[in-house]
C-alpha cells in the first residue's frame, strides 16, 4: 500500500515537472525571439548579396541579366546549397556540445568543419571551371553559357568564403553569440551594394563585376567573424588552438553533414526541378517568368522561418547537451508558436496585396495577372514553409537529419513531382499545375515532420545527447593519450 502510494506521488511529481507553465512558456519564447530576429537579418543579408548583384547586372541588358540568373542559380544548385547544407551538421554537434559545456569541443569541431568544407569546395570548383561546356552540351544558347560560364568562375573565390563562412556563422548561432554576425552581415551588404555597382559600371569587368563584389563581400564577412573569434574574450572559452586534433572530428562531422546537405539540397533541386519544367509547357517564357516570381518571393520569405528554425536547432540542442529535456520540449512549443503568429501575418498581408505585389518584379499586365492568380497558392507555400522551416531546424537540434533525407525524399520526389508533372501535363494546369503538385510534396513533408515532432521522446533524446557528447570527447581524449 505505502509502495503504491509513494508511486502515485513520484508519478505525480514528474507530472508536475513535464507540464508547460505559462512563466516557462513566456520566458521560452522571449528567448526564441532573441534569437531569431538577428538570424533572419543576418540570413537576409547574406541572401540579398546575390539579389542586389542581379539587380545591377539587370541594368545592362537581357544577356547580361539571362546569364547571370542563370550562373547565380547554377551556384546555388551545385555549391552554395551543399556547403550550407553541410555546415548545418554543426547545429547538432556544437549546439549539444555547448549545452554539456564541452566548450573546447564547439571550436575544433569548426576547425574541422572548415577543413572539410574546403576539400568539397575543390572537386566543386572543376565543375564551375566547365560549366560554360556543360551548358552548351545540354543545349544551352552559347552567348548566354558562355556569359554565364564566365560569370560562375568569377564566382569561385565565394564559393571558398562560403565552405569558412558557414561553419563561422554555426560557431556564433549555437552560443547566441548574435551581435557579431548581425553587425557583419548588415555592414557587409551597404558596402556591396556601391561596390557592386562602382565594379559593374566603372570599371571594365562589366557583369563579372558582380560576381567579384559577391566574392569580396563574403570574404569581408568572413575575415571580420574570424578576427572576431580569434581576438575576443567572448569566444575565449570555445576558441580551441588549431592542432592535429581536428583531423580526428572528419569522421562526426560527415556523420552529420552528409545527411543535412542531402535534407537541404533534395528540397532546394525539387524547386529549381520546377523551373525546368515550366520550360517545356506552352508560353514557357511566360510560365517560367511567373514561377520565378512565385519562387523568389517564397525563397525571400522563408528567411523568416528559416531564422526561427535556426533559433529552434540552438534551444533545442542546447538544453539537450544539457540534458534538460523539459526545457527542450518548451522550446518546441515556443518555436512552433512563433511561426504559427509569424505565418499568419505574413500569408494574410501576401493575400491582401495579391493584385499589385506582382509589379514588384514585372511591369507586364500579363504577367502581374497571371502572379495574381497564383497568389492564394503563395500564400499556402508561405504557410507550409514556415511550420516546417521550424519542423527542420528541431530535427537539427535533435540529431535527426537522416530522418529528414527520407522524409524529404518521399515527399517531393515519390509525392510533390508526379504530382506536378500529372497535373501540369496531362491535366493542363500548366503553370498552376507545377505548383500544387510541389506545395503538395510540401504538405507530406510538413505532415510527417510534425508526426515525428509528436512522437519524441525528449528524455531518452537528452540521453543520447549527452552520451553521444561525452563518448566522443572520451574517445579524443584517448586518441591523444596514443
């Protein structure tokens, strides 16, 4: 009887210590929000590097224009997506490991981030190096391969930024470290706006003036947030000295990033997929002029779910490095809050202006109208973005990126394609058509994200957490003993 009395009251215990108060809850999201108001500004201003570029290149014509959208997105396709995609293995293994206060470990695993990131970067650089072939031999107009082969080498030293870039960015993200990345990233994008446009117009560089302001301001990023690590007290406990050790963290590392670069760049091929597939439907200049805008619009948009994800990956693996499961399970809840709110605002405001955000891009009747049309279908991406934008970033914090790859893989490419080419083609939704059947992809993959989400169970995750932390530290620390 006493036994089962005092299991009532254990029971009861851990009742009370599992519910979400609403202090918890407020003190969660006002963290969240903290974190991720400077991530989308620093998001969106690495991301309007490459926007403000084509912006200016635009001035100059058609070919100029053509070519380096087409190089940009090349780029994005074939580099910048795999090295982002890669860096966010960090999210899991420095976020838990500043969460157990295994600080020396968050600065040599950016080490050998860096390392890794770089060796990728050159088996890349051969294939921009012939890219202009490559565009040629899959029927490509000449002048515009050969400009936007000459546009993408320019682009290589970014592309090396980029492989330092974002493992640095990882490094400030999982410490809440924002002030440096803000600071750079803004003062980085209103310096390449007139030097992008003092190197396109002033000099004889011409388009691959772009390209080369896009280079230097990524390396500028890049050398204040190294500076930045290396000299201040803030980064003392974590800024490791650079030894052999980092070759022995390659092995984690892939562990993680090949599966986060997989997650991204299925999700990232699906849309551009989409865009070659608007080529081969009747008025193709005009279907893919809309889906573009469609696309951007969307692509700018995300950088709002994209932040909450980030700051969601850092609560989360934090607290379960710390073994707070509790303190995780809010920060979910916080998250997810925080992008229902934010999706709200921003797919009602995107509706309310359906009849003029078109002009935003276009100044042709014919195409505002049609971006009109596709506006309610905006608004439901926007809204399927943003909930699993924060759905993704947990999955990071949590560990679980391989999970993502099958579920990315089942959405958009056994689901949200067929689907697509299905009703575009033989149903004749052409352009419409394209659209629901990737948003449909999008919704299996929110579907499951959120089940999965649903299902953890966040003590035996801030177990794994913390073993997975401490074996790997126990198992260097023998390495060094050899």
């Amino acid at each position: 009887m006493e036994e089962s009395l005092l299991a009532k009251h254990a029971e009861k215990e851990q009742g009370e210590k599992n519910r979400v108060t609403w202090h918890a809850f407020n003190q969660e999201m006002k963290r969240i929000c903290y974190l991720a108001g400077p991530m989308v500004a620093v998001i969106s201003s690495q991301y309007l590097l490459q926007v403000v570029s084509t912006m200016i290149i635009g001035h100059m014509g058609e070919l100029y224009l053509s070519s380096a959208s087409l190089a940009i997105s090349l780029a994005g396709v074939t580099g910048f997506s795999l090295l982002m995609g890669m860096a966010s293995g960090l999210e899991t293994i420095c976020g838990q490991a500043f969460g157990a206060q295994q600080y020396q470990r968050i600065g040599m695993q950016t080490y050998t981030a860096i390392f890794s990131l770089i060796l990728v970067c050159i088996p890349l650089s051969l294939l921009w190096i012939n890219m202009e072939k490559i565009l040629v031999f899959i029927g490509q107009d000449p002048l515009i391969s050969h400009e936007a082969g000459k546009f993408i080498i320019w682009l290589l030293p970014a592309l090396f930024a980029y492989a330092i870039l974002q493992p640095l960015v990882r490094y400030f993200q999982m410490q809440s470290l924002l002030f440096p990345m803000f600071a750079s990233s803004c003062v980085t994008l209103c310096i390449h706006v007139p030097l992008c446009w003092a190197l396109v117009f002033k000099t004889r560089l011409s388009n691959v003036g772009g390209a080369l302001a896009v280079s230097i301001s990524i390396w500028s990023n890049v050398i204040f947030l190294g500076l930045y690590m290396r000299y201040s007290s803030a980064c003392a406990q974590t800024r490791a000295p650079i030894s052999m050790e980092l070759f022995k963290g390659i092995s984690e590392f892939f562990r993680f990033a090949i599966p986060s670069a997989v997650m991204v760049c299925l999700e990232w091929w699906s849309f551009e997929l989409l865009v070659l597939l608007s080529g081969l439907l009747p008025n193709p200049q005009l279907e893919t002029s809309v889906l573009s805008v469609c696309l951007n619009t969307i692509s700018t948009l995300y950088t709002l779910p994209f932040g909450i994800g980030a700051a969601a990956s850092t609560r989360v693996s934090n607290e379960l490095g710390a073994g707070n499961s509790h303190a995780a399970r809010i920060a979910v809840f916080a998250a997810m809050s925080l992008a229902v709110i934010e999706t709200s605002i921003v797919s009602t405001t995107l509706f309310a202006c359906r009849h003029i955000f078109g002009y935003v891009f276009s100044n042709e009747k014919e195409v505002v109208d049609y971006v009109t049309v596709m506006a309610p279908l905006v608004c439901i991406s926007v809204i399927l973005d943003s909930i699993q934008g924060v759905l993704t970033g947990i999955a990071r914090g949590c560990g679980w990126q391989h999970i993502g790859v099958y579920v990315n893989m089942g959405a958009y490419y056994l689901c949200g394609i067929p689907i697509a080419v299905l009703l575009a083609f033989v149903v004749q939704l052409r352009g419409k058509g394209l659209w629901i059947g990737i948003q449909s992809g999008a919704l299996v993959q929110t579907v499951l994200l959120s089940i999965i989400t649903g299902c953890i169970n966040w003590e035996q995750q801030a177990i794994k957490a913390r073993k997975r932390v401490f074996d790997e530290q126990i198992s260097a620390d023998n390495n060094m003993v050899v």
